[in-house]
C-alpha cells in the first residue's frame, strides 16, 4: 500500500492542519469560560477569575513588574524568574487586554502549541495526518486538559508542550543529521527552566538517552560528536544570576555551534570533548540528587523528623499521593482501553522508529504517577496520544483502500476523544474564590500596608498577596516546618497564645532575614533543639516580653476553611519531642439531611443527634452533647448566636450555622479554637484583636500587640 496518496501534503497544508489543531484545542478550553461566564460570584474587574491558587503567585510577580506592588514581599519574584511571569508582563505591554484577561487566557494560547510538535514529528516520518490526529486527541486529553485549561494559570501550560518541542528537535537530528537541528534542541533545552523549572529532571534524563542513542547508533559519525557537544554543553549549568545565566548560556552554546562548523576537529578530539563535557554535566547537574529528591519529595509520608518531628504535608496533597491504574488511565489517555492501547502502539513506535526511545521519560514519569501522584501524568499524554493514534495507523495499513484507512483512523481517534471530551464538558471546576471573598480582600488592601503580615493557612497565601497586597508566613510554595506556626495559632484555645505566636513569629521571620521560623525558634546554636514545649507555654503569659512591632498583623479566616480543618490541624496537634498527636481532634462538617417532627436531626453518614434529650449517635455508639450552638445572620448581617447547654460533661459540641445550612460536630476542647471562637461564633479578645473584616465570607483580626 502507497502512502503518497494520504500524505502528498505541502507545507502550506501542513500549517492549516496545525491551526486546525490548535483551533479545537483553545476552543475546548472555552467550554469552561461558556459555562461560568455569566455568573457573577466568579467574576471581578469584568473578568472572569482564575481557577488555581498558584496562578496568584505569578500573578503576583507581574503586578509586582507592571505596577511596583509587593515590594516588601520576600516571596515575590521578578519576570526573570520564571518565563511565565515575563510572558505575562509582555502580554499585557504589548496588547490591549488587562492583567486579569491575560491571567485567564493564556494557559489556552499557550498550552494549545503542543499540537505543533506533534504534527511536525509525524512529518518527520512523512505520515502528517497521523500527526493531525494526535495532536487533537493530545491537546485536550483529559489531564492535560486539567492543567492547562482556561483560567489554570501556572507553569503547568509549558510542562508537556516544551518537552515536546525538545523531543522533536533531538528526534530531527538523528534523521537528518543537520547540526542546526542539534542547536535548536540545545536552544530548547536551556530556556526550559525559564519556562518550567520542575521539569529538568526530564530533560536530563531525555538528553542522556540521546546520548546514548547517539553513540549506540552512529558512533562512526563525526556529527553525532558534534551534536553531543552542542546538547552537553546545553544541559551544564552555568550558576550564573538571572537573566544572564540565559544570555550567556545561549551565546556560548551559539559560539561553539559557529566553531564547530568553521573548523576541522579530528574525531579522536571530538570524542575527547564529549567525554569531558558528559563528566562535567554528572560533576555539576546533579543529575542524580535532582532525581532521587523528586522521587523522594513525592512518596514520602508522615511526619518529618529534624531534630524535632514536623507533621510532613506531603500526604496532605491529594496529586502528591498513590493513585489507582483507572486513574492513571483515565488521565492519560482517557480511559482504561486507551492507555492500553497508547502503551501497546509506544512499544510498536519504538519497534519501528527507534528513535522514539527518546521519548520514554515522558512516557516512564507518566506511569510513575501511580505511585508518585497524578501530576506525573500530564508529562505522558502527548506521547501517549501519538502512540495510540499509531496503532490505528498501522493497523489501517491493512486496509487497501486509502479512504477506509482515513475512516477508520478518524472513527477509532473519535473514540479515543469521546471520554475526554466528556470530561471537559462535566470539569465544572470553579474560581479560586468568589467575588463576595476577592471584596473581603481588597477591603484588607486598603486598611493594611505592604510590608504588614496576614496569617493564615497557605491554601490562601497567594491570593492574599494579589488582592490584600499583604505577605504571608506560609504559602502554595513554602508550606515547611512552619506550617506548625499557623495550625497552632488556629487550634490554641488562648487568646493570649494566638497573639504573642503570631508577633514573635513574624517579627522573628524577619529579623532572620526569612529563615524557616520553627528552626529559629527551636534551635539551638550548637545545632540541638529547644524543649519546644517550654517556649509555647511560656508564650501564654499576658506578660511575655515580645520582640519590638514593627508592622501589622492580620488573621485571616473564611468559611471555606470548614472543609480543611481537620487536616489544618494534624500540622499543629503534635507534640514535637515526640511526634505523638496530642489529643484527638473531632471536627466533623456535615448538613441536616432530615428532621422528624420529635426533633430528631439526621445527618450524612447514619449520624443523627435528638434535640429533646442532646443525645448524638454514631453509628452502635452514643454521646451526650455538651453544647448545640446555632448561629445566623440577621437581616443587618450581624451574627446572632443562640446557644443551648444539654450536659456539663459532655465531649462533644454541636454548632449549626444556620445561614449555610452547615453543621459541624466538634469535641468540646476544639469548640474553644482560635478558629472556630473567631471565626463561626464571632468571639474574640477586645483588647488583643480587632475586627477590621466582617463577612459571612471570611473574618479578618488585626492584632493590636
């Protein structure tokens, strides 16, 4: 069978192809915006907000370049940082559109490029419509599409897109044996980092497999040993500042090319090179700690122990954990059958182009995701939607007429976008916050300074700094040791705790020039540790001396922190000597699903609680409600709090926010937290705290110490 007749295409089709491509996928990402973009709890400045908390820490580092914002911000970064933040601040110059218009779109405009080296790598082996086909299925499959979506603003939109562009580069080289394609590759390999730093472990792992192919298969070959040099000398880093480190990096790598091409190196000498460069990379890279840290980083568990046992918030984070091979599949390739089907049609690519060996670390990071969490997955699912639409193309190859083959290519990608697609259609996910809790925040904005602190848990870090223009002591970023720091503020029970803590905690971050505070606190200067135990109860004395004030002190607490609770305070429920829980902790949201007419309240899980007698059972076992509490608002929107004592003695406490409709069973110490005192009832300190905030939304404290 001739191929001529479906692959007799010019470059001019071959660029309509490629629009075509990158058309469905942005218009796929639309869907979200057609779905939320009327309402008007996720709207704000005319714009609809983003979807990711992370999006707000480069958020941050544009607003920071476009309008001098978080100047005293220890944790903002500049546009040279991270490609994405410079990207954005360019966008925004150099086009009409806002800095919130520019946020939300584009992760689509950017992450929808994939589709361009994925056809142009099919062009490498003349099969253009396979290609095409994949492109369509890898743009928008179902965790791609997740992390890349409208409104995901994060690194993630470079994460496969650029590795792809990589692949191509190195893949080209070794068929046409030009050395420009070797320096387009190095050129890729070195701005990568800018773009998305957390995946240099792939391209270490993809160039050394170039490497080895390189020398396995043309070893004779004077070219391959100028390639190697050109992606070695890519891969060393220089440990020069930003942005210079690029600058030079990139003239270096051009200089060599220039002389390589200039001048006639015997091959001995070349190879001589090669080896000197390779040592240098493995001397340098750290190629190896750079993998075993990413491995390690997300399969460890349980607390972390430095001295002291820190509660570890890796098994916090749901994409940090195991996942089932469903999910894995579901992810990748859209359902079970067709991940089976890509790994199927990635074995068969490799049998028959063998220089798709290059890409198996995107597909190996793609199934380390089972025991790495679902992150992992994005890395694979262009490869995997080449691999799968492959197989059609092989199998297609017994057809004899050219039209079937198209047909049943077309009919079997179809199948493989169907799940995927109605994915997307269902992936309903919403903004970040509502525009009820961005008023709240912008409300701090104009009350607080810059260089003034909100304490709060890191889930909020970023946004806080983009609309509250306030720093924080953890955020999505830098959630260590000091995510005690927080958790303990919101369970203490003292007032006086909860206000020495946050002064001492951020006055000493920042005498210690942003040191992890926990470590300066504990930490001894011969390297031991501090009784923890004796500084935190010394710290509930009205009289303990403070460092100086040298700025303000917000607390920050919202209703979306009922759901979180409980794992907020596994970080703070720990004796750090020991590492032992403290107490138990009972913290249990839920709704009235029924209530009888004897006053018999039913909730999810078979729990129910008898309003005549304050009996609440679980399950086989009973419980005598110490306290039901019902809290609303009123027509004013002051908070009104009705409470009701059933046993002195009991463990539990009931309180019934009866404005959310919510319910939360808690034990009776726990009732008497930070949060639950100055956040659901209210309750506070007049002379340690002010409110500043008050919303059904969120509660906002300045601290007065």
């Amino acid at each position: 069978m001739k191929e001529n007749s479906l692959e007799n295409i010019t470059t001019a089709q071959v660029a309509g192809l490629m629009l075509l491509a990158y058309s469905f996928s942005f218009m796929m990402r639309m869907i979200w915006v057609w779905q939320f973009g009327g309402d008007s709890d996720f709207m704000w400045n005319n714009e609809l907000m983003i979807n990711t908390n992370d999006g707000y820490f480069f958020a941050a580092g544009a607003q920071q370049e476009l309008f001098g914002l978080h100047e005293p911000n220890p944790r903002v970064f500049g546009m040279w940082e991270y490609g994405v933040i410079f990207f954005t601040t360019l966008f925004v110059k150099i086009t009409p559109f806002s800095l919130e218009t520019v946020i939300l779109y584009m992760p689509s405009v950017i992450s929808s490029l994939v589709v361009i080296p994925i056809i142009l790598i099919s062009r490498l082996y003349n099969k253009t419509l396979w290609g095409f086909f994949a492109a369509l299925l890898g743009s928008i499959t179902w965790s791609y599409y997740n992390r890349t979506m409208t409104g995901y603003y994060d690194t993630d939109m470079f994460s496969a897109m650029a590795p792809m562009f990589i692949l191509f580069f190195l893949m080209k080289s070794t068929i046409d044996f030009n050395l420009r394609s070797a320096l387009y590759a190095s050129i890729a390999i070195i701005i990568y980092p800018f773009l998305y730093d957390q995946g240099q472990a792939i391209v270490f792992a993809m160039s050394m497999i170039y490497v080895a192919y390189m020398i396995w298969y043309h070893h004779s070959e004077k070219i391959t040993y100028q390639a190697l040099i050109i992606v070695l000398l890519a891969l060393i880093p220089l440990g020069i500042a930003k942005p210079y480190d690029y600058i030079v990096h990139l003239l270096l790598v051009f200089i060599v090319y220039i002389i390589l091409l200039k001048s006639q190196f015997k091959m001995k000498e070349l190879m001589i090179a090669v080896g000197i460069l390779f040592f240098v990379f493995l001397l340098y890279s750290n190629i190896f700690g750079l993998l075993s840290y990413h491995i390690l980083s997300y399969t460890n568990t349980g607390t972390a122990t430095e001295g002291l046992h820190f509660f570890s918030v890796n098994q916090t984070v749901r994409e940090a954990g195991q996942i089932p091979f469903s999910t894995f599949a579901n992810r990748t390739s859209g359902s079970v059958t067709g991940v089976i089907l890509a790994l199927i049609g990635y074995g068969v690519l490799v049998f028959r182009h063998r220089a798709f060996i290059l890409a198996l670390p995107l597909i190996g990071i793609g199934i380390f995701a089972l025991w790495g969490g679902l992150r992992f997955t994005v890395y694979a699912v262009p490869v995997a939607a080449m691999s799968a639409v492959y197989l059609f193309w092989v199998v297609g190859d017994y057809l004899e007429n050219h039209k079937l083959k198209l047909v049943f290519v077309t009919v079997m990608t179809g199948a493989m976008l169907y799940p995927n697609i109605t994915h997307i259609l269902a992936y309903m996910t919403p903004t970040v916050l509502k525009s009820q809790e961005v008023e709240d925040l912008v409300k701090l904005d104009t009350i607080a300074d810059a260089k003034d602190y909100t304490l709060t848990w890191w889930d909020y870090g970023y946004p806080i700094w983009y609309y509250s223009d306030t720093s924080t002591l953890i955020d999505g970023g830098k959630h260590n040791n000091d995510n005690f720091i927080i958790s303990k503020i919101m369970l203490s029970d003292s007032p006086t705790f909860t206000a020495n803590l946050s002064r001492l905690a951020v006055e000493t971050y920042e005498e210690s020039n942003h040191s992890i505070i926990t470590t300066t606190l504990f930490k001894k200067s011969d390297g031991s540790y501090k009784d923890p135990n004796l500084l935190l109860a010394q710290l509930d004395d009205p009289e303990y001396k403070l460092p100086p004030k040298t700025r303000d002190i917000y607390l920050y607490f919202s209703y979306r922190m009922l759901g979180i609770f409980p794992t907020i305070s596994l970080f703070g429920n720990l004796d750090l000597s020991t590492g032992k829980e403290e107490r138990d902790v009972v913290f249990y949201p839920t709704q009235i699903t029924d209530q009888s007419e004897e006053g018999l309240l039913r909730f999810a899980n078979g729990i129910s609680f008898d309003l005549r007698t304050g009996v609440l059972t679980m399950g086989d076992s009973q419980q005598k409600i110490k306290n039901f509490i019902i809290t609303e608002y009123d027509t004013e929107g002051k908070l009104k709090i009705h409470p009701k004592l059933y046993n002195y003695n009991g463990n539990y406490s009931i309180v019934f926010m009866k404005s959310y409709n919510k319910l939360v069973i808690m034990d009776s110490q726990t009732i008497n937290s930070t949060f639950v005192q100055m956040f659901m009832l209210g309750k506070y300190d007049s002379n340690l705290f002010e409110l500043v905030v008050n919303s059904p939304y969120s509660k906002i404290y300045k601290i007065k110490k």
